[in-house]
C-alpha cells in the first residue's frame, strides 16, 4: 500500500513541477518570439542594435533592444533563459518514469495491440526517444534545416510516420505520450545543445576582445524558430490523456497528424501580427476545419469497433462492467496497487454502472481507454454492447 500512495504523491509533485517549469519555458519563449518579431529599427540606435521595442507593463515603461549580434562590451550581468526548459524536460522525464514506465502494463503496453513485457515497452519508449532526437540532430547540422519548407514537409512526415508506428506498437495512450516526449526533446536539446552554448561561445569570444560568428546566432535563431512552431502541439499531445476519444479510437495517429499541421499554422497567424503584417485570417477557418476533422474521426469508435447492435438487457451490461471494470472501481478495490477507486468512479452495483453511462460510454464503448492496457481483456462484442446500452439511454 505504501508504494501505491509513494507514487501517487510522487506523481502528484512531479507533475506540479512540471506544469509550472512549462508554463515559466513557453510563456517566455512565447514572450520573446513576439519581441524579436516587433522590433523595429529607428534612428539614433546605438552601433549594432537591429531594432528596438517600447512596452509598457505593471505601471512601468520598457525600452528593449536587440543586437544583430551582440554589444561591443558585455554587461556586467547576464540574465540566461535556460533553466525554465531544462526543469521542465527533466520533470517531465521523471514523471514519464513514474507513471508510464513503473506501471507500463496499464498506460504504456496494449497486449491487443502489440503483448509487449513492461521492461520491452520501457526499452522501446526510451530507445526510440533517444533515436529520433539524434535523426533530428543530424538533418539540422547537415544543412538540410537550411531549407525550411522542404525540412518543415520532411519534420511532419517524420513525425506523422513515427505517431502511425506508436500506435502499433503502444497502447494509444502510450503512444500520444511518447511523440510528445519526443518533440518535447527535440525543444530542450534545442536549448541545450545549440542555442546556450552558442550564447556562450559569442560571449568568450567579447570577452576575448574578438569579433562573434554572426553563425552561431543564425544557428541558435533557426532552433528557437522550430521550438517555437512546435510548441502548440507539444501542449495538446501532453495534456491529451484527459481525452480518450483522442487517443483511444481508431484513427488517433490521424489526429495526431491534423494537431502536428494545426499548431504551426496558428502560430503563424500570431507570428504575423507580431511582426506587424496582415493578419491572416484564413488559418481560423483551416483551424475550424481541422478540428471539425478531428471530432468526427474521434467518433469512429475503437480500433476494432463492432458494428451497432440493439439495445442489449441491462443483466449483461452488469456483467460486463462487474467482470472487467469492478475489481479496481469499487470501494475495496482488489486490483494489485490500486488501494482506491480511480477518480473515484464507483462501478460496483447498478446504481453505480447507471449513474456513470456517460462515462462508460467516453472510456469503454466510444473509445478503449478502459480498462488501461485493456487488461482485463474488454472484448470488441462487449465494447459493443455497452455502446448500444449507453445509447438506449437518456443522458
């Protein structure tokens, strides 16, 4: 019992920390894309300044510029953004540890899908994790990045293909955590590996009397760039575990693929009107379509969803939910670890089942998100016998 309550508050502390290092990383990412996109160059700007920017916040007024490259004599003081991206990747690691891969047979291994061991699907999250960050690495210091529409069309590609891959091999939740992680890595090592320690050669190279590679800006511009296009969607696929009708239907690594296109599409509405442009007001209609493709492709049910069927006799709903959902939601529960009822949902009797059909219907009919893992082995027929009671209904 005292593991289970552990890892619960461990995931609990984990998560806090990571939702705020997150909210610290994008919110000054997000802060900065717009300044460097409304700064504009006047007259009587010190040597080397590209542009400057007035703001005005909590009561005060601000004048910000920005060096094409960097002053001729530093500052005595330097403030670096850093530590923002790198908590929120390290929280996020440890929590993806905790949760996904301490209890990998319930969020990260759908025995139908693929009957992965929990240390096989472990290997395989953290392998591929670390391989599609190095092919990333290697196209951006190839100089294929150089050519950003053609490295944008291979980016989603690479990334639609390896989400397809995911998903038949992880459970779907499993799966829309693990492209995430990945573009989540992709941003951190961007910080870490390219756009820090460039800072850092610029700044020897002032405190060394010599002139900086205008390179090593370029560089770290063109990755701030990608981590700015790839934000939206990062947020969507590590918050969608609260949404089964994305990752547990039939054509989750389609949505997927529509949320990787959306993301960058609407930030290039902002990134215009950062910069002082026409707005371009056609990406809300792209983005109202694209989510209309997404809400009906969330309605074609589980991978293996039976066709409809009549409404079946409330008796064998019962026993169906009693044998394959009960033994966790109930008020003793007798699954091991699970010392309560998750979410408190209650499943144990039918005022319990009856009250909760909305939810049955959400998690285990439209979608197969529960059982997690489908470990208590949820049939295709069962699935669609409470999608036809759940539909009987009156909700």
């Amino acid at each position: 019992m005292w593991g289970t309550i552990l890892s619960e508050w461990l995931s609990l502390i984990l998560r806090w920390l990571h939702v705020v290092a997150a909210i610290a990383w994008i919110g000054s990412s997000f802060y900065f894309i717009h300044l460097d996109l409304s700064l504009k160059p006047r007259e009587k700007l010190p040597e080397g300044v590209q542009g400057e920017a007035w703001q005005v916040h909590g009561g005060g007024f601000y004048r910000i510029m920005k060096y094409l490259v960097a002053p001729a004599q530093l500052p005595s003081e330097l403030t670096w953004f850093k530590w923002e991206a790198y908590t929120t990747w390290l929280s996020g690691f440890a929590l993806m540890v905790v949760v996904y891969y301490l209890d990998a047979d319930l969020f990260l291994v759908d025995k139908s899908i693929l009957d992965l061991t929990p240390l096989q699907a472990g290997l395989f999250s953290f392998c591929s994790l670390a391989l599609a960050w190095l092919l990333y690495e290697a196209a951006c210091r190839s100089g294929l990045a150089a050519h950003e529409l053609p490295f944008a069309i291979g980016g989603y590609v690479f990334l639609v293909a390896l989400t397809y891959a995911f998903t038949h091999v992880l459970s779907g939740r499993g799966a829309f955590n693990q492209i995430g992680a990945i573009i989540g890595t992709i941003m951190v090592a961007n910080v870490f590996a390219v756009i820090i320690p460039n800072q850092k050669k610029i700044v020897a190279s002032l405190l060394a009397g010599q002139t900086p590679d205008p390179k090593l800006g370029q560089a770290g511009k063109e990755r701030s760039v990608h981590n700015n296009y790839l934000t939206l969607p990062v947020v969507v696929l590590m918050i969608s575990n609260h949404y089964p009708l994305l990752f547990a239907t039939r054509y989750n690594w389609l949505i997927v693929a529509i949320v990787l296109a959306l993301g960058p599409i609407i930030r290039h509405f902002f990134n215009e009107r950062h910069a002082g442009r026409a707005s371009p007001w056609w990406v809300w209609g792209v983005a109202a379509f694209g989510m209309t493709a997404i809400a009906l492709l969330s309605a074609a049910g589980p991978r293996d969803a039976k066709a409809a069927r009549a409404a079946p006799a409330y008796a064998e709903v019962e026993e169906i939910v009693l044998s394959r959902c009960s033994m966790c939601h109930a008020a003793e529960p007798v699954w091991s670890g699970i010392v309560t009822a998750p979410k408190a949902v209650l499943l144990d009797n039918a005022e319990h089942i009856k009250r909760n059909a909305r939810l049955i219907g959400r998690v285990a009919a439209w979608s197969s998100a529960m059982p997690p893992g489908n470990v208590t082995e949820m049939t295709a027929d069962e699935r669609a016998v409470l999608a036809a009671w759940v539909a009987s209904q009156r909700l």
